[in-house]
C-alpha cells in the first residue's frame, strides 16, 4: 500500500490531547476528521461520511461494542464502518474491546492498543510524573526540597517519577512488592520496603502508582502522610471499605489521565511517536515529531 493511500484520518477525542492530535496532523498535511471533538479547521465525521483509512480512539479505548466516550458524548464504531475501511485499514486506541478487535482481524484491519505498548508506557510515564509532582506542590504548598517522599510501586511510572522527585531534592522512599524492583530501586539510590513494613519511615506525602488496592487504613492514620496522591488507573489504589471515609478525603486525591490534563501537546506527540515505533513507519514528510527523526524503511505508511 503506497504512503499516498494513507491520508484520511479520523480522531475521536476523549480529551485534549485528541484535539491537539488533529490539528498536528492536520498541520502535517494530512485529511483529518474529528469524531465527538471540535478542533479549529478540522471538519466533523460522522458515520455516513466516507470511510477514514485510519481511526484514532480515545485514550480511554474502545468498547467491546463498538462505544467510545468523547468530549462530546459516546459515538460507536460499527463493524460497517470497519468493512467499509477494508483490508489494510488501521484501528488504534488506548485499548480495543475483543469483538471489535475480532472484527478487524476478520476483514484485515491492522490493531494497535497504545495502553499495551511498552513504548507508549514509558513516554508517558514522563507528563504523567511532571504532572504529579506539579499537583503535589500544589496541593501541600510547600516545595518538595529536602522532604522525605513515599512512592508506591517501583515500575515505569514509579521508576520515572522517583527520579524526577530525586532531582527536585526530595528524599524518595520506595514501597514495593517485588523483591527485584526493591533492588532495582536501591541501586539507584532509594530506600525500598515491602509494602506490608512497619514501622514505615515518616513521609510528608505520598504517591501510589500501583494499580491495586494497597491504600489501606495504615495510610492515613493521625501519624500518616499529610497528603496521598493516587495515579493508578480506575479503580485506583483505595480500598474500597475507605471510599466514604473523612479521613481518606481531607488527605487523598486520584488524579487520572494527567498528561491530557496537564500536557496535551506533548500527549498528543506520544500517540503519534508511539504509532510510529510500533508499525515502524517510514515518515514520508521527513519532519520530526517530539524527540521522534527515524528514516526506517517497510513497516505500515501513514
């Protein structure tokens, strides 16, 4: 399939990010249609419109129906829209429900999950970490210098965000299950306990990226963190029997999709840096994107 055949593009935008996606790709001289979005100079689809070559889907992902949840309510993706894409389309989102990923594979459409992509994850885990310490400091209105901060869970996300904390002077403590991450940690320079530990070193806060209910009541006793700031995905860290708790609301915060929140432009880069990497794909323009200036040959044209 020739570069020229891979111009229509169609984003269904969940946040900002989406927004400015279009408009980048717009601005690359690409045929760019927002779906449940509106973005300066990008038209509308709509489901009647002709078939994209390639769909976007928000970060949230698509349903298994076909559903997906935009800044301007749910649209769905049909398996007619599919057919009419053809052979050689392209379907990506941050997750694909198994009938829709079913149906591509039944009429030939290539799938990329961004939120299954290890180079999705660590581009990421970046905005994701600059956002958070941005929330911290607003939140406790103290700088992070020279205090001793918890970091629960040691993979991508806490990795990134332990050293980003470290190079702002604060103490970083590592809390994690794995005894190999807890040695991983220690080898660059933290503290690491089990999570279960106790006494556990005094904190001024804390973050959780750990994606499963390990906020327990230990956590926010009197003697606790002042405050607990939760990046896991939905549901989050808490436990649910704390949910209702007063003081789980005067310390806690689940702060979700931070780097459409925080840095839509550079979000919006990732999505497209992380197509690229996956496909391997040849830039036909030669531009770079974000850090992203590859030459490879092959792979899927966009």
């Amino acid at each position: 399939m020739g570069v020229e055949r891979m111009r229509s593009i169609v984003v269904a935008g969940g946040d900002t990010r989406d927004v400015w996606l279009c408009q980048m790709l717009r601005d690359r001289g690409y045929h760019v249609r927002g779906w449940g979005l509106e973005a300066e100079g990008v038209p509308p689809y709509v489901p009647a419109d002709p078939a994209p070559d390639v769909v976007i889907g928000p970060m949230t992902g698509i349903g298994s129906d076909g559903g997906m949840q935009t800044i301007n309510g749910t649209v769905t993706l049909t398996r007619d829209v599919l057919e009419r894409m053809g052979t050689g389309g392209l379907v990506a989102a941050g997750l694909i429900g198994s009938r829709v990923m079913e149906w591509c594979r039944a009429i030939g459409i290539r799938t990329v999950q961004y939120r299954l992509e290890s180079s999705f994850m660590w581009l990421n885990a970046i905005p994701t970490a600059e956002g958070a310490i941005q929330a911290a400091i607003g939140r406790s209105g103290k700088t992070l210098f020279d205090r001793p901060v918890g970091v629960i869970g040691f993979g991508r996300v806490g990795m990134v965000l332990a050293d980003r904390l470290s190079r702002y002077g604060a103490r970083v403590v590592v809390f994690e299950r794995l005894i190999e991450k807890r040695a991983m940690a220690r080898a660059l320079g933290h503290p690491a306990y089990p999570l279960e530990v106790t006494p556990r070193p005094h904190l001024d806060g804390v973050f959780n990226t750990a994606p499963a209910p390990v906020l327990n009541a230990s956590w926010f006793h009197g003697s606790g963190p002042e405050w607990i700031i939760d990046l896991a995905s939905i549901p989050g860290g808490l436990v649910p029997e704390l949910a209702m708790s007063e003081s789980m609301r005067m310390k806690y915060q689940q702060i979700l999709s931070i780097p459409g929140k925080v840095a839509p432009i550079r979000a919006a880069e990732i999505v497209w840096e992380t197509l690229g990497l996956v496909l391997e794909e040849e830039w036909d323009d030669g531009k770079p994107i974000g850090s992203a200036n590859w030459g490879r040959n092959g792979g899927f044209p966009l």
